[in-house]
C-alpha cells in the first residue's frame, strides 16, 4: 500500500516542479548569477490570552509542541499565517516546535472547537488515507490533544503549492487556539518528530521505526516545508522568523521568508550554531550511524546572564539522559521563555526578592524602570531579550508596576527532550531567526544549523526606562509609551 502511494505521489510531483522550475527560470533569465529572493508570508499577530505550548513529557513518539493557556495571565499574542488547502485559506499557528500541519473540520463539535468561529476543512473535500492520528502536546503540568485522521490534499503556502500533502483534519481538540482564530497548527520541525508521517508508514506508537523507509517517505509524506526541501524547489533549504511586538499592528513587521533570508540582511551578520542531535538513546531516529539525528529546532547556549552576570548552570538532574550539555528549544508555539526551574527562581527572586513561587498568587512584580537585562550566550555572541519583552505591566494604566511574568520554569530534560530551555515568542521578538535544514536524507554532508540576528537596541534598557520615567510623571499608560519606544528604535 505504501508503494503505492509513494509512486503516485512521484507522478504528481514531476508536473509540479515543471511549473516551479519554469517560473525560477524566468526570474532567472535576467540576473543569472544571483540567489533568488525568498518567498515571503506576512505574519499576522492575533491577541490572545498568554499562550505556551511546548513538548509532552515522556512521550514515546517524539510529538511536538503543545499548548497550556492560562487565561490569568493576561493578554498575549498568537502567530498566525495564510496556507491554502484545497483552494481554501485556512489561517494557522507558526510552529517551530511541532512538525504536523492540521487543521480543524467542520465535524469538530466538542472540547474547544464548540462555538469556534475560525474557517474549518470541509469534510466533503476530505480525501482520507484512513490513518488515525492523536497529537499530544503541553508539558508535566498540562497537556493538550489534537486527533483526527490523516487525509491528502494540496497544500500552498507563499504561492509554492504541493500536490497531496498530508495533513490531519481534527474532529476533536481541547487546544485553545481554534477559539482565538486559528484553524489548526502549522509545524516547522523536522520530519523525525511528525506524527503524520509515522502514521503514513503504519508505525505504532512504541514500534521499531525503518529508518531507511522513513528517511525515503520524507519527499512524499514528511512536513510541507520538509517536503520542499526535498523537491529542492527552494533556492535554500531555509526559512526565517521575525515576529511583531503589539497586537495592533503598529510594529507590522512580522515575517516568515521560505527559501531564503528575508531581503536586504547580510548572512555575515548571523551568528550560525548547529541544531543539537539525538542520539538514539536519547530519542533520536535509531541507533544506525546513517540515521538523521535532527529531531527538534534545538541549539545549545553557553551560558545565561542577568545584568551582565554569568548565572550557575541549573544542578536539577535530567530525568536519564546527558545533563551536562545545555540546549534550548527554539520555539514560536511557545509564548514564554522557560528554563529549570531552580534557574528560573533564582533570576525572579534576584529581581522580585520577595517572590516566593511556593505561595500561591506571588508574582514576581518588579519596578517597570528596572528594565532588567537578560541575556543567552549563543555561539560567543550575547543575544538579549528585550526588556519589554521580559516584563509587563500588571495594570495596564499603572507606568510603575511591572512583573516578570515571561519566565516560567519548565521540566528537565528527558528521553526525546534534551533541552532545558524552551526559547519561546519572546525571544523571536528580540531576535531573528533563520532556520536552515541541511541536507534532511544526508545531514553528514550538510548538518542543520540556525542563523540568530539581535534586533535589541543597545539603548533598549535606557530607552525603556526614560518612557517608564516619561509615562509616570505624565500618567500615560506605559503600553502607549512603547509604541514610541519603537519609534525610537
Ligand atoms: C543530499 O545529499 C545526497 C548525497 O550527497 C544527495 O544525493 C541529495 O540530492 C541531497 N539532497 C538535497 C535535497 O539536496
Ligand atoms: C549563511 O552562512 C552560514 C554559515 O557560514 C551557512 O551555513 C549558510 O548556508 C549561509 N546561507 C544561508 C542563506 O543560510
């Protein structure tokens, strides 16, 4: 059966890329030597209570991101881009930590789909491949799923369409995102961590994978962006995140670049480090030497800072797997940065030293001047958050109030989550990130790697404080504030 599938999809293939490659010749034709532009896809940001969704504690099958909404802590934002299935446009969350694309049907009546007014998958359109599908996402504290089955349909995205690509049409989810406008989820990741495709290849959960058989169902069945890759009808095998600070649009600039960077940044300005690999122990697609190792966007981080201070590495053990080396996921289906927990605390208390996370409603308030300055040391170089990317005001007409709600502590590393940082929405504010997939089938020859550009003023902990100084006196809410703070920028 499988054979089958894979054939057809070859057929279908070569009279896509005969489009694609023509429409590359022709821009071609004028500017031979030079790398084609990206394909660019506006990110829109839909406010959303505070959002954070990362990976399932021991999980067997690798699966990716989750969501936990926690609807006290107050509003956020959720990241949100145009793909088109079947000719209808479906508006889905960006993830970098999951590597299925769903999407919810119009059967979906239960849990968070009751009363959800985003665009569903027409069931009529549904052309299934049988295969049932759970995702499970959130973490030790929280969990969420997302089940349906896996159906085939074309899938475009930035205009660059794929014939029968797999997806899961979700007839019941307790993800809280289809209730804030988002028809399903977008994953980015690496094929090692989809579930679709496992399913595609009849693996059940806990089974031994073929990794030959996996690694060669990539072209046909692996994640849209995965599949591209491997189409090589991408200039680059890449992509490239900038998420927006506000809701309302002021900053505007959210934007995902499929194929190359996004124009006019030089790759000397990147700083590159290689995506951390799983070791089959660990989690890690099997124990042959050929095997991709690339299971998650994850990179290790030399160290972490607070106002300049180097802080000690987290001795919370890894529940059975290497502890000593420190890597962070790199996730936008996250809305928070989470570290150890005993990092975690020891940052809040060092800022709020009347914190107590064991007493319930204790918030780590902090004076909105302070600014603090928290830094991830990545490849030699010093990547900030910016410091209004850290705290928020807890009142939003009081300039002076501040917590630092966007640190949370989260559990340390496992089988088939090796970080102990999960680098989430925050971080893309401050920072640009290209995402460079290597050579997927052969990644000994071209290994992933991830490209991080700062785009934190030097003056950001100044600037900060002059607004909160600015807004106080004057009475204005700090939020308006910023939006000059960005004018300033
Ligand atoms: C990956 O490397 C292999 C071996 O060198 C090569 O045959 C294949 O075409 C490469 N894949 C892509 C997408 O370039
Ligand atoms: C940018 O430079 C890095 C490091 O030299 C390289 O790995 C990467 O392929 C280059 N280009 C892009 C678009 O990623």
């Amino acid at each position: 059966m499988f054979n089958g599938v894979y054939l057809t999809t070859l057929v279908l293939f070569s009279i896509f890329l005969t489009r694609i490659v023509a429409h590359h010749r022709k821009q071609c034709a004028t500017q031979p030597s030079i790398a084609l532009p990206a394909f660019e896809v506006a990110i829109t940001t839909i406010g959303a209570p505070k959002y954070d969704h990362y990976k399932a504690e021991g999980s067997k099958r690798i699966l990716g991101i989750g969501n936990n909404l926690d609807l006290e802590r107050g509003v956020n934002r959720l990241y949100t881009v145009p793909v088109e299935l079947g000719g209808k446009v479906f508006h889905v969350n960006l993830d970098t930590g999951s590597s299925d694309l769903w999407l919810v049907s119009d059967k979906c009546h239960t849990n968070a789909c009751r009363g959800a007014s985003v665009a569903r998958y027409p069931t009529s359109f549904f052309r299934t491949t049988s295969m049932d599908v759970e995702m499970l996402y959130g973490d030790s504290k929280s969990g969420t799923f997302a089940s349906g089955t896996v159906g085939l349909d074309t899938a475009s995205i930035a205009g660059i369409a794929l014939p029968r690509h797999p997806f899961a049409l979700i007839e019941d989810t307790n993800n809280l995102l289809v209730q804030f406008g988002a028809s399903g989820i977008f994953g980015l990741s690496f094929p090692a961590a989809s579930t679709v495709q496992a399913a595609l290849l009849g693996t059940e959960e806990g089974s031994d994978i073929d990794v030959d058989d996996y690694v060669h169902s990539i072209e046909s069945n692996g994640p849209l962006l995965s599949r591209m890759t491997e189409a090589k009808v991408l200039d680059i095998p890449t992509f490239s995140i900038s998420l927006e600070r506000h809701t309302n649009g002021l900053d505007g600039k959210g934007l995902l670049t499929i194929g190359n960077l996004p124009e006019g940044i030089d790759n000397s300005s990147l700083t590159w480090v290689p995506v951390r690999l799983y070791p089959g122990k660990d989690g890690g697609m099997g124990t042959f030497s050929a095997a991709p190792e690339e299971v998650r966007w994850e990179i290790e981080i030399d160290g972490v800072f607070l106002e300049g201070q180097r802080l000690p590495e987290s001795t919370t053990p890894a529940n059975g797997v290497d502890s000593e080396r420190v890597s962070a996921l790199i996730d936008t289906g996250n809305s928070l940065l989470r570290g150890p927990e005993d990092v975690v605390v020891k940052i809040l208390q060092t800022l709020s030293p009347r914190f107590d996370p064991n007493v319930a409603g204790s918030v780590p308030s902090v004076p909105c001047g302070m600014a603090p300055a928290l830094s991830f040391q990545i490849g030699g170089q010093m990547f900030p958050i910016d410091p209004r990317d850290f705290v928020s005001q807890l009142d939003p007409e009081d300039a002076v109030a501040c917590q630092a709600d966007n640190l949370v502590p989260t559990d340390p590393p496992s089988y088939g989550n090796l970080f102990r940082w999960s680098l989430g929405t925050p971080f893309f504010r401050s920072n640009l990130v290209v995402f460079h997939y290597g050579n997927l089938t052969h990644p000994s020859v071209d290994p992933p790697r991830i490209g991080l550009r700062s785009n934190v003023p030097a003056n950001a902990y100044f600037l900060m404080r002059e607004a909160v100084k600015i807004a106080a006196e004057k009475g204005t809410s700090l939020l308006s504030r910023f939006y000059i703070l960005h004018i300033l920028d």
